[in-house]
C-alpha cells in the first residue's frame, strides 16, 4: 500500500527552544486547531513526551470521527512524533522537528506520512481533497505559530502573569485562554456553577457573590461577561437582561477587587462600538462623544461600573470591540452558511460602515492591554482598514469565490428583529483603532481579505 508525505516548514525569529517550550505549555493544541475545522478536545494527557496521549472529535462533512494519537520519539528542544492508534487514516505519522537557524531563529517543520483507507479507491477519491486540506492546515498552523511565538519578544522581558478571566467560555474567552498559556501565563477561571476543577472559581454575579480569598493574588483581571445582545428581540424584559448581566457582573468585580490587599496591576473591561450609535459617515476616535438609543446606554453603564477599578488604584483598559469575525461564533457565523450557498449580499442600502476586528486581533489587542502600560481608558478595538457593510459582503463572497448580489432588505430586518436591526445590522458606525495605534500595537490581519484568508483556510 502507497503513503503519502507531507512536508511544511517555516523559519521563526526565535530561538529553537522557545518554540520548542510554546509547543510543551497547556493551551498549545487549542492554539494550533484552525477556526474551520470543527475539531473538539476529548482528552489530552502527559503533554508531548512519549506515551502521552490525546483524543479528539472532528467533523468531516456531516459525519464524526474519533482520532486517537499517541506522542513519541521525543527529544526535548528538538523534535517530537503524532502515531495514530485509532483514526480516519489507514497510517498517520507527524513529525514535529525544531532545527535551530543560528542562535535567535530556527526552522520549524512539519512531516507527514499518511496512508488513506480503502486502498486505490481511496486515494481516488479522497487524495486531492486530503492535499488540499493539509495545505491549507499547516499553512494556518505555522503562520499561527510563528505569530505566537514572535509576540513573545514584543513587549520585552515579560515575567508570567496569574489572570482571572471572567467569560472564558465565550468565542473571545475561548481564544483568549490557550493564547494567554501558550505565552507562559497562568489562568483562572470565574465559573458559575460549584466544581472542582483545577484553575477555576465560582461565582454569583446576580447576588454579588466572590470569594476574594478563593481567588488569591492575580496580577490582572479581564471581564468578557455578559449577555448577548444579538441573541433575540429587545423586549422589555430582554433589554433589562442585557443590562442587568453587564452591571452585576462588572460591580461584582470592580467591588472584590478593590477590597484586595495586593490589588490586581490592570484591570480590562470589554465594552463595544456601540457606544457611539448610528453616526454616518463620521469618524469615531476615543474621543468622541456618545451616542443615542439602548447600545450606547448598554456600553455607558457597562464602562461607568468598570472606571470604578480606576478609582481603587487599578489600571483600567475599556476594550470596545466591533464585529468580531470568526468562523466559530458570532456574526460572521450565521453569514456564512447564505454565503457559501450563494444567498449572501449587502444589508439594507449596505453603506453603513461597519467596525470589525478578526478574533486573533481582537484578543491580541487584550493582550496588549495587559501588558502595554499607556493602555488606560478606552480602546476601540477593530481594524485599520474601514469598509461598508457592501465591502464587507463582496469581500466575504469573493474570498469564498461566491456570488454575493442577494440583499437583504431593511423592512425584513426590521420585521425578524425590531429595533435591534437598526441598532445593530442597519446602523453605520464608523470607529478607529487610535489609541490602539498610538500605543504599538501590531495587527495580524489590518485587511479584511487577510482575516476571511486566514479565519476561513483560503490561500487564494
């Protein structure tokens, strides 16, 4: 029976044991699974040293796959071996080999034997497809990596940092976490219900219940709690939800944490663009105003609670994010099924600008915050590159190689969603990432061709 190889590599201005470490620290896995796939951690145990193993699910078209690898071959700083032991593929062997390049970069590469099941029949029909799969995999997995790694270097001698997040479980929360402990920090967890897993405390937002002695010293804090605001019609009794999520979990916090002893050095509080409302074509900054209606009421009583952190001695960083695009949650996720089918189009007129952010910038730009000492008081985080909601929904249509010519009209919108559309999808908010600029910061994806690319495995 014939194997195929698969051979990547990629040089990395770090040196060899670095990467090396990066692969060996908790959050690695999670770090290195590409957005498109739906991949789900099983079980992971013994890191990447022989014997150790990991199970993971992994969603193939409409059908489930367990996939057991077993690490060998390990070498410490130098390489380590991915051996099927139950899977898709008749044999699969990945070889991870770091080779220093002089003594601050080396060459990571990644090298694959395969075999496809069923023989010549398999390769006939799967061959291409599995080719074009791993291309698209490595290609995202190395640029990920290498990105990871050279942040590292950033922001100079970084000391490893013990972070209490709140609304880990969310799409930011989740991406957030393994980039933390993939750069050496350690985590923690606030969760609301009672468990005993390692890295994590209970709370009680709605009764103010924290228990600061349970939390211990942390050097930072990041608050991504709180209700979505585009998860269904804005009732009266959804409207007081909304903001009764932002002001019970954020006072619950700002309250602990001004009661500790070694209070915490910053403190990053998730707000949004909405702040500034419907304002046309205007160019929003940091500076400018509030605007009108629930959205911006939403943000003013959300950033009012967390500037209390402020007022206890805490560096406070009020994080407004746009659109967040990922394939994994959010917007960009209910668009994509209309768009692959061909369906997608502009929103109403479609020359609204729209402020977004890719998930790798919009938690890089909170890593920032943490470690960037000028970054107090709020940040709009979103793109350099502004586009209208028609960019938008031509670019998504070209980077998917799709049509996108099928608009939806405002009085549909209006009719499904009530004032939430012209809150949210109608609404033209024009924001700049100033501050975020001013500060250093170095966005992956500035374009927003760059982040579908990247978010969605399109080289082309």
């Amino acid at each position: 029976m014939a194997d195929a190889t698969f051979r990547r590599s990629v040089r990395i201005a770090r040196p060899a044991a670095e990467v090396f470490a990066w692969h060996e620290r908790p959050g690695a896995l999670a770090r290195l699974c590409p957005p498109w796939e739906r991949v789900e951690l099983v079980s992971a145990t013994g890191g990447v040293r022989d014997g150790a193993r990991v199970t993971v699910r992994n969603k193939v078209g409409p059908f489930w796959t367990e996939w057991r690898v077993e690490h060998r071959d390990y070498v410490a700083g130098r390489q380590f071996r991915d051996v099927q032991v139950a899977g898709p593929f008749a044999r699969w062997e990945h070889l991870h080999r770091i080779d220093a390049d002089g003594p601050d970069a080396c060459v990571l590469t990644d090298d694959i034997v395969y075999r496809l099941p069923g023989g010549a029949p398999g390769r006939a029909v799967a061959g291409k497809f599995t080719e074009r799969k791993l291309a698209a995999m490595f290609a995202w997995r190395q640029e990920r990596t290498k990105a990871d790694v050279e942040l590292a270097s950033r922001y100079g001698t970084v000391r490893p940092r013990r972070i209490l997040i709140a609304g880990a479980s969310g799409m930011v929360g989740r991406a957030l976490v393994p980039l933390l402990e993939t750069q050496g920090h350690e985590v923690v967890r606030l969760v609301r219900r009672r468990t005993e897993e390692p890295d994590t405390v209970y709370w009680n937002p709605a009764t103010g219940e924290l228990d600061a002695a349970k939390i211990g010293a942390v050097d930072a804090v990041v608050n991504l709690a709180g209700e979505n605001v585009g998860a269904g019609r804005w009732t009266a009794a959804r409207r007081a939800e909304i903001l009764r999520s932002r002001i019970d979990t954020t006072k619950t916090l700002v309250t602990t944490l001004a009661k500790m002893a070694r209070k915490p050095a910053v403190f990053v509080n998730a707000s949004a663009v909405g702040f500034y409302g419907e304002r046309g074509d205007e160019e929003l900054t940091e500076d400018s105003a509030i605007g009108l209606g629930f959205l911006p009421e939403v943000c003013l009583v959300w950033e009012t609670h967390a500037e209390g952190a402020a007022r206890a001695g805490i560096r406070t960083a009020l994080v407004r994010f746009g659109v967040v695009l990922s394939p994994t949650g959010g917007a960009l996720a209910k668009l994509l099924p209309l768009f692959r089918a061909g369906l997608g189009g502009r929103v109403g007129h479609g020359r609204q600008w729209m402020s977004w952010v890719g998930l790798d910038d919009a938690v890089g730009a909170i890593y920032h915050a943490l470690l960037e000492p000028r970054c107090a008081g709020p940040m709009n985080v979103v793109a350099p590159e502004m586009i209208t909601n028609a960019g938008f929904s031509a670019t998504l249509g070209s980077v998917l190689h799709r049509p996108a010519v099928w608009p939806v009209p405002a009085a549909v919108l209006r009719l499904v969603f009530g004032e939430m559309a012209d809150a949210t999808l109608l609404a033209s908010t024009r924001a700049m990432p100033v501050r975020l600029l001013d500060t250093g910061y170095a966005f992956r994806h500035p374009t927003l061709a760059a982040a579908l690319r990247s978010g969605l495995g399109r080289a082309d």
